[in-house]
C-alpha cells in the first residue's frame, strides 16, 4: 500500500498529541503527579481512543493527560526527541510537527518561549540522530481564547526562523477564525506558511474563512467541503491541500464510519489529498494503518494512493529544491 520507491510523509501530526502512554505514566511516577490509574496498563485506556469518542472535544480531553506530566522543560525536550524517533519507525521521510506552547506550558506554568525551545531542540538532535528531515508548526489554541494564543504567538516568534508555519486547533465551532485575523497577519508577516484545522467540527465556510481571512494554503481534516461544490472547485484550482486523517475522523465523530471519508470525492474533483495520522499515539496507529485503511476501507486503488503519497511532498512546507532531494535521496536508499 505504501510505495517504497517514494517519500513517506506525515504533514499532520500533533507532537503534543503523540506523548508516548510510557512516557506519561514514567514521567508521572518521576514527578510524583497524580493520574486517576493506578497502573500503566489501566492508563491505556484514559489516554488512548477505544472505538469512537462522542465528539471532537471528547476527543481532545484524551491528550490532556499527556500534556499533565509535562512537569519541566526536560519532559518537553524529551517527548520532542520521542515523536522524532516515532517518526522514524514509522518508515517516515519528512513530518512536520505541530504543537501548542500553551498547551504544553499551561499546567506546571513553563515559560512558553523555553518550551517552544526545547521542542526545537529536541525536534533537531532527533531529525540528526535518527536521519529525517522534520520541520515545525506552531499550533494558536483557539479554545483557550485570542488573548491566550496571541501569547503563544508571542513565544513562537520568538523563534520565529527555526517555526515553519502557524496552526489554528481547537474548539473550530466556539472560536471562528474571525478573532484571530490579526495573529495570522502576524504569522504571514514573519514569512510563516499557513495551515488551519477547518471543516472537521463546522461546516464549508469555516474553510472559506481559513482561505480567505487567514490565508492558508493547506487545510486540516476539511471534510465539510463536500457540502459546497463551489469551494471543492475552488481548493482544486487554487491548490489549497487537504490533510486527511480518516481513523481520526472516525474517532471524533466527525464521520459516522471511516467509509465514509471524503477522499475519493476530493481526488475524483482534483484536490491536492494528503495521508496522515493526527494524533497517532491517542488514536493508537500509525501512517501504515492509514494507508491500509484507505485501500481495504475507504476503497482507495494503488495508483491513487500512490498519487496521494506524492501529494505529500508536493504539498509540504519545503523548497521545490528540498522537494526534489527527498525524491533523490529515497532513490538512492532503494537503488
């Protein structure tokens, strides 16, 4: 299902939603903080999907937990390096790693600019050790409210020419892209690309306004724009990407069965469709199982999966000249 003469890509994946079930319960035990298991195996499943969630908040409360445990700028620097090594056995060519410094920072009140820095960090000594290329996205957490991501866009910033481009997540519905008009300037300004989550819990014109008042050239989930043919149409022309991420979809009741998912819609209408995976270790899966499920569930043929898999490097944040040296150096690693 995988072609292994291409380059494997994850371009949606959540660093703060990959922390390790491991990981949590060590670094509890090392910190002494509290969690409502009293061993690891009864943690799996507080921290990780069992079937379908009710709903995308439902969803998010899952990561909370790993994200509690953060006690330090070392337990941030350490789940940067863990994603890092994640990516690596999962056959990954490039990722591209979202987080929110807030999010992270918020419950042991970190210093958001020494996490945002210790993600780097990490990020970095783990794209060396483990030989993949790997570029950030700051996450704005919408759901915590324009005042709180304009100081997450403050500490992202800060670093502004080792961050990629800006994210919006969070509660789509309650917190439309309107409030945060001036943050994404901010972000464009700095020479940032832009991705936003739109269209997974609101419909087509949450996409609209991500597009148009946040100037994004790539959109998370987007399973609302099957309703609009206008908007399906104009994404093709304007080659406006698609994350894809049906067993998350699934999970957070964005989608009634993963048979459901949009992609061969999006790729019979011409759409730039990605694969990826979200938050693997919530979701328990990794790009593999994506890729299994498109072809065996969603019904994907070979050559459009293998069209998806070159989508995407086509739509990742990187030079044509980068682009065209992934494609060399998995030449190269086959031949």
């Amino acid at each position: 299902m995988i072609n292994a003469n291409l380059p494997l890509t994850d371009l949606h994946r959540h660093l703060d939603g990959n922390i390790r079930p491991r990981t949590i319960w060590e670094l509890a035990q090392q910190h002494g903080i509290k969690l409502p298991a009293d061993s690891y195996e009864a943690l799996l499943p507080l921290t990780q999907v069992q079937g379908q969630t009710s709903d995308l908040l439902d969803f998010l409360q899952k990561l909370d937990y790993g994200v509690s445990v953060l006690a330090n700028i070392d337990a941030c620097y350490r789940v940067a390096m863990e994603n890092m090594e994640d990516a690596h056995e999962s056959g990954l060519d490039y990722v591209e790693l979202r987080f929110s410094p807030y999010y992270m920072a918020r419950t042991f009140d970190l210093d958001m600019v020494q996490v945002v820095e210790a993600v780097i960090d990490g990020v970095r000594a783990g794209s060396e050790k483990f030989g993949i290329q790997a570029n950030l996205i700051g996450i704005l957490s919408r759901t915590f409210g324009a005042d709180i991501c304009r100081k997450e866009l403050d500490s992202l910033l800060a670093c502004k020419d080792r961050i990629t481009a800006l994210d919006l997540a969070g509660d789509e519905l309650g917190y439309p892209a309107e409030l945060f008009l001036e943050h994404f300037k901010l972000a464009r300004d700095a020479g940032w690309k832009i991705t936003v989550h739109a269209g997974e819990a609101d419909g087509p014109q949450s996409i609209w306004n991500a597009i148009e008042k946040l100037g994004a050239s790539r959109i998370g989930h987007g399973v609302a724009a099957t309703q609009d043919d206008k908007l399906m149409e104009y994404m093709a022309k304007n080659r406006i990407a698609v994350e894809s991420c049906p067993t998350s979809n699934y999970q957070t009741a964005t989608l009634s069965a993963i048979a459901d998912s949009p992609m061969p819609l999006f790729i019979e209408r011409g759409l730039c469709v990605t694969l990826n995976t979200d938050d693997p270790a919530v979701s328990n899966i990794d790009l593999e199982n994506e890729y299994r499920v498109a072809k065996e569930i969603i019904g994907l043929s070979d050559a459009q999966l293998e069209q998806v898999q070159r989508n995407g490097v086509t739509a990742a944040f990187i030079s044509e000249q980068d682009k065209q040296a992934l494609y060399a150096r998995k030449s190269e690693a086959v031949g």
